[in-house]
C-alpha cells in the first residue's frame, strides 16, 4: 500500500482503538507529512473533526501556496462538509481508501477540477464495516442520517 | 434586525474585539439559539472553525432530526467548508447578513434544496469591510487565497 494511505489507514486505526469512527487522514506536502488526524466525534464530542478536518486543523495555519500544493489522503470518500475544505483551501487532489462504504462528493470534486484517485483497499473497507457492524447509530449521526 | 442575525452580528463584533476575523453565526431550533460561535483562526489557531462551524460545534452532538428543523444565521455568505457542512447535516436554511463583501457557495445550496435568504445588511458588511483594511492578508488565508 501507498505509504501515506497506510499512515492514514494508521490514523483509523488508532480512532477505532479509542472506541471512535475509524476514518484517518493526512495532509501531504512534497512528499512530506504536514498534518495527521482522525475522526474526533466520540473522543473530543466534536461534530466538524472528521478524519480530513482533523489533519488538515493539525497542520495548523498554512498559506495557500501550501495547500495548493498538497496531497490529502483519507481512508474513506469525502462527505459534502470534508469535500468543501478542500475547495476552500484549494487543495488539488485526494487520494480516497475506498468508496464502497460510502460514496462522498467525488463528482463535486472532479467538477471544480480536484483530481480523485480511489485506491478500492480492501482494509479500509473491512475496517469501516467492522465498524458499522458495532456501531450502526454512532456511523449514522456522523454522515447526518 | 432580526434578532438572530443580531445574535450573529454580536458573536463577530466579539471577534473582532479579540482581534480576530469578524464572522459570527448561530443555529437556530424552534426559535432558540441551540449553538453560538464565531471565527476562532486567530483566537485558537484553528483552520476549521469558522463562524459557522464553531456555532455548529458548540451546538454539540444533534441526531440528523434536530439539524433538519435548523436554520443557520451567519454574518457573511458561507464559503465552501460552511456550505458541505450544512449539507452534510441537512441544515434546510440558512439566512446571511451579507454577501457583498464575499459571494459563498450560495448557488450550490440552492441548487440542492437549501433555502437561502441574504439580508443585505450594513452592519455587517461595514464590519467587514473594516476589517479587510485593517488585516488583508489575514482574510486573505481565511479564504484559501
């Protein structure tokens, strides 16, 4: 696997051992790590730190120039909220684990000309439906269903 | 004015009296403020919160049946982070002091069902434009420029 789709994959991972939504990410800038996080909602009872948000908040405040030039790795398809960061910071494209558990804003993305790579890994997938097996209200509250 | 948008207005002129960006926003059940917030770029180093994302995240956790009786009340009109969140959530309105000073992704929540009502209001569009003089280059980051 990708280098930093495992260490977003990691990112889930970790979520799912703190009895949290096992989404991870990181923020890649020319090959290097800026930002890393997880989905926050159990852990810190937030309801805008999913898995994309979280790293992007823990690389802190960067100029456009460096989002611009970034990476976003991210276990699973971006919802509407995530998909939105992105055009606001500009970001030029997302590596996505899987879409099977749930398709997120890919057309939205492709349309403002992001561009969109789905790896289809199948341990991103068996780790969100694990997930969803556990804790079908908690995933649900989290996509706003 | 309407007394949410007034709500809203006096959660950016907190912002901006702690120098901060001056955007501030409410959410709105029943005809009662469940969340208040404002811009916290400066105030917590946070890329993510906006006005309407931190009104949002103050509300705390809400089943989807709460969001979907919301309305939003914001400042300016919301950028593209704002807009997927209310998506995400199923906010159905959402009611914007300005968008002269900044035009959001108001096309696209219409274009998905979410009701949008622009005030027009000088008050805040004055504050804004006190702000954007004062502090260029630090608007300019808040809105991935």
């Amino acid at each position: 696997m990708d280098q930093f789709l495992q260490a977003a994959l990691d990112e889930a991972k970790q979520g799912y051992s703190e009895g949290g939504i096992p989404i991870g990410s990181v923020l890649v800038h020319n090959g290097k790590i800026i930002g890393r996080g997880h989905n926050k909602r159990v852990q810190e009872g937030s309801v805008v730190l999913h898995g994309e948000m979280d790293a992007l908040e823990n690389a802190g405040r960067q100029p456009a120039s460096v989002y611009q030039e970034c990476v976003l790795y991210t276990t699973l398809s971006p919802c509407p909220m995530c998909t939105g960061t992105m055009l606001l910071y500009g970001i030029p494209k997302v590596v996505i684990g899987e879409n099977r558990t749930f398709m997120g804003e890919e057309e939205l993305l492709r349309s403002r000309g992001v561009t969109v790579e789905v790896a289809d890994n199948d341990e991103c997938y068996q780790l969100m439906q694990k997930f969803i097996q556990e804790k079908p209200a908690l995933w649900n509250e989290d996509i706003g269903v």
